[in-house]
C-alpha cells in the first residue's frame, strides 16, 4: 500500500514558477520509479515527467523539457517537480503516481496570461 499526498499548487503569472512536492508513505520509497502527470477537465490524464529510483535518470514529456524538472530525495520520501516558465497551458491538476496505480488527490496548478 502507498499513499501520496501532493502539495504546492497555486496560482501564478506566466512565466512566474511553482515547485510541487508529493510526499509518500506505505512500501519502500527508494525502490521505485515516481511520476507527475497532469489532467484538464474532461481530458484524459497525460504524463508530464518520471524519474528512476536513485534520481539519476528523468524523462520529460516534449511540452515541459526545459522548463519543468523532477527530482527526489529519499531521505525524505518525497519526489518533486518544478516549474518554471509557466505558461496558461499548464493550467492542470498534477497528480504524482506510483507503480501499482497509485495517485495522489491532486493539486490545482493555474497559470494567468
């Protein structure tokens, strides 16, 4: 069993950052890939970044390289990503997932132009 909890969300001004965390508990953190992904209402969940167990190699989904950058401390059982050059297309709800179909409540990420 794994539960995640997502954190950090907001409003912010184009080209303004936001930093999102997702802290997990339940089964060893260290061991598993983490991923964010995100949701427009009515659309379906798309995957925005993963990173491997030891933080050593991440994937970015074409629209965020550049501007979006995951990363992990399993220390502190918590995978992050942030933002930066926001733009209102990245107005989305982010979830972070776990193996196993495990997700997050979300949180509400809204970009103003």
């Amino acid at each position: 069993q794994v539960q995640l909890v997502e954190s950090g969300g907001g409003l912010v001004q184009a080209g303004g950052s936001l930093r999102l965390s997702c802290a997990a508990s339940g089964r060893t953190f260290s061991s598993y890939v983490m991923g964010w992904f995100r949701q427009a209402p009515g659309k379906e969940r798309e995957w925005v970044a993963s990173i491997n167990w030891s933080g050593t190699t991440t994937y970015y989904t074409d629209s965020v390289k550049g501007r979006f950058t995951i990363s992990r401390d399993n220390a502190k059982r918590t995978v992050y990503l942030q933002m930066n050059n926001l733009k209102p297309e990245d107005t989305r709800v982010y979830f972070c997932g776990a193996p196993g179909g495990y997700w997050g409540q979300g949180t509400q990420v809204t970009v103003s132009s």
